[in-house]
C-alpha cells in the first residue's frame, strides 16, 4: 500500500432546473417523435383494457393482448393457408396467426384488437395461434 494520498473528485456541475408542470409537459410533447406518442398511448391503452404489455409475454403464458395491426399478410404453414398479422402495443410485437384462414373482414393493417390466447415462441419472435379475438370499433380514442 503507498501512502500516497488519493485525488478528490472534482464537485459536479449542478443540473439546469426543468420547466415545471403544464409547461415541461408541452415542451417534452414537441420534442417527443410521432411514433413515441403513439406507443406511448398504445401502452396506456393495453394497461387501462386490463391486458398484459407484450414485452413481458413469456413462451407458454396465457396471456390477453392489445395494440394495433401493423401489418396482414398471407403466409402458408405447412403447404395450409394461414392469415399472419403483426400485433404491437407500444412495447413491442407479437405475430398473430390464423391456421386455415385466407383473410377475416376486419383483420386489417391499423385496426386495433384485443387477442387472447397461448404464447409460443417461433425463431425468437412471440407467436399466438387462432386466438380468442376482439375487434376494436374504428375511430374509438378510448
């Protein structure tokens, strides 16, 4: 051990003070981008319909959803039709899959949906099979 004394850190500058209240909200809104507002509402939305956020959805957990569609395509599994759409709340994505189906009147990209069912996992993506399903009503804020 040396006897050296040890250097002080140097103090650190103090932060500049935040606006307070309705104004920091406004200026946090108009720095903040589209798509983090959207998924900001997306989140307060699947937390006020009682569902769990996607992000924390486990392989083998049921599980009820919500968000919006982002996108619809039809993909075969296993030479059989099968209505793919990505589901994202906010936090994060999952695939929704519908085995025998070509298309469902309503299943459209921007459409948001509640969903319930198993999780699975699929080449590290969040899987959930013919799900139990609730179209929400077009143009409904909340």
């Amino acid at each position: 051990m040396s006897a050296e004394p040890r250097s002080e850190k140097p103090p650190k500058p103090a932060k500049p003070a935040r606006p307070a209240g309705r104004f920091r909200r406004m200026i946090e809104r108009l720095s903040t981008s589209q798509e983090e507002l959207h998924s900001a509402e997306l989140q307060e939305d699947a937390e006020a319909a009682g569902c769990t956020r996607i992000c924390d959805c486990h392989d083998r957990q049921i599980v009820k959803v919500t968000g919006t569609l982002r996108t619809v395509t039809l993909r075969p599994r296993a030479g059989v039709p099968a209505l793919e759409a990505e589901l994202f709340d906010g936090s994060a994505a999952l695939d929704v899959v519908w085995l025998g189906r070509r298309s469902i009147v309503g299943i459209e990209p921007g459409r948001r949906m509640i969903a319930s069912g198993r999780i699975s996992m699929s080449h590290g993506r969040r899987v959930l099979f013919n799900p139990k399903y609730e179209l929400r009503p077009l143009g409904q804020e909340h």
